[in-house]
C-alpha cells in the first residue's frame, strides 16, 4: 500500500513545482511520481494563481533585464548583420547557410508587413528594436 504524503510534503512539492515549472523534476527532488505532483497541483486551486503570478514576475524581470541590455543587443545585431553575408559565402554546409537565412528570414517577416513595422502589444526590447530600425531605414 502507497504511503500517504504528509502536509508538509505536499507543500514542498507545491514549492518545488513553483520553482521547476516541471511535474518531473518536481517528482524527481522529492520521489514521487509525476501524476502525483500533478495531482498536488490541481489539489490546489490558489495555487495557480500563485503559479500565473511567478511567471509574470519571471517575465517581467526577463523583459527589463533585455530592455537595459537594448544598446547591447543592437550593436550585435548590427555586427550580425555585417558579417553575415561572408558566414553564408563561406559556409562549410547547407545546414549552416539554412541556419542563418533561417534565423534572419523569421525574425524579419515576423515584424514585417508589406516594408513597415506591424504593431503588437507583446514586442520584446530586441523586435522592438528592430521595427525602430525598420521604421527609420531608408527605402
């Protein structure tokens, strides 16, 4: 017979599962399974709040970290862009020619419509940065 988990333990793994994000590793710190970590989980209906509100706190430390590092990141993205054309040229393999046309087309069209920035409530510093730069270049 399954021994019973003491109240205790199940606020540690309520804790842990806070931190990890993850039903395994949760399951993992604190030996048991993963259907009883999420069993815990859905036990506790204030804790999705909780849970909502850490991943807003994370997001928001995340984006404010990016947003001071913002000089940073454009002046990488500029080096970027210069010397990404000699990295194309003289790629060993197709994957590394993919890889880079990849990265580029996708951040590109995903900011783009029809030459102009497209708006959205949710841009990151680094799209931010990019549709200004968009937005001020020269046809």
């Amino acid at each position: 017979m399954a021994s019973r988990l003491t109240d205790k333990q199940k606020k540690k793994i309520l804790a842990d599962y806070l931190d990890t994000g993850s039903y395994n590793a949760t399951a993992e710190r604190n030996g048991v399974c993963g259907h009883t970590v999420k069993r815990i989980v859905a036990e506790c209906p204030e804790f999705s709040e909780k849970l909502e509100q850490k991943k807003a706190e994370n997001t928001a430390d995340i984006l404010a970290y990016m947003e001071s590092k913002r000089n940073r990141v454009c002046d990488i993205l500029e080096t970027g862009l210069r010397v990404l054309p000699d990295k194309i040229e003289n790629a060993k393999t197709a994957s590394d020619v993919t890889t880079a046309m990849g990265t580029l087309i996708d951040k590109w069209t995903a900011i783009t419509a029809n030459g102009r920035a497209t708006q959205s409530a949710e841009d990151d510093p680094i799209t931010k940065s990019l549709k200004e730069y968009i937005d001020n270049a020269e046809p």
